[in-house]
C-alpha cells in the first residue's frame, strides 16, 4: 500500500474509532458534555473548522492522485470510496450533537424533577400548616 492509501486508511480507521467511542453506552452523555466544555476541547473546536477543512483538503488531493493511477501499471482504485471519508466527519459531527442535547435536556429533566419537589414539599407544608391552624380554631 502507498503512503496516500496508507494515510486515508488511518484517517478512515480514526474516525471508525471515535465514532465507536463515542457510541459506548457506560459514558454518560453528562460526562461526555463536560468533557465537551473542557479547556482542551474547546481550543480544538476554535482550530477544528479550519483543520477539517485543510485535512479534507488533503485527502480529496490524495485520493485524487491515487485516482489517476501510476504510470508503472498500478490498478486505479474506486472512486466510491470516497463516499466514508466524507459522511464519517459528519457522523461525528452529528453524534457530538446529539450527545450534547442529550446531556441538555437530561439536565433540564433533573431540574424540573427538583422544581417538583420543592412544590410538592411546599404544598405538604402549607397543608400541614392550614390543618394546624384549624385545629387552633
């Protein structure tokens, strides 16, 4: 396999990964939210739009130049296998997505559960307090 094939294949091959890790159920989407928010991943999304774009950039020439073929007999390879390099990024694009308004509404639901509490709470209170206030009288 050449350097360009070999270089797709492992950018291809990361990405099946990262898909993979971020599809494995024992994390929870809160705990991948806060990694999301993280200093670290945040400096990546400032540089990642441009990144994606030079890195796509990169492998359509690659694969363009493999498509053309070596002049010493080498076979052209299929030009349908473009087709993962450009639905995985945005597989992942999508799955962050999804993650992070899971985490969302996972943390607005917790809210409205302790909201509902409080008022339930509250309403034992008042119901006790006007019990003991007609006893009084």
């Amino acid at each position: 396999m050449s350097l360009q094939w070999t270089a797709v294949a492992t950018f291809l091959y990361a990405e099946v990964f990262l898909v993979l890790l971020l599809c494995v159920p024992f994390v929870s989407p809160a705990r991948w939210q806060k990694i999301f928010r993280s200093r670290l991943v945040g400096l990546v999304v400032s540089y990642g739009n441009s990144f994606f774009i030079v890195l796509i950039v990169i492998l359509v020439l690659l694969l363009l130049g493999g498509a053309v073929g070596d002049p010493r007999g080498i076979p052209k390879p299929n030009l349908g296998s473009l087709t993962p390099i450009f639905v995985l990024p945005s597989l992942l694009r999508r799955l962050v997505t999804l993650i992070s308004a899971q985490a969302a509404l996972g943390a607005s639901s917790q809210a409205f559960r302790k909201q509902a509490e409080g008022a339930s709470q509250a309403a034992r209170q008042y119901l006790e307090d006007n019990d003991a206030l007609r006893k009084v009288q």
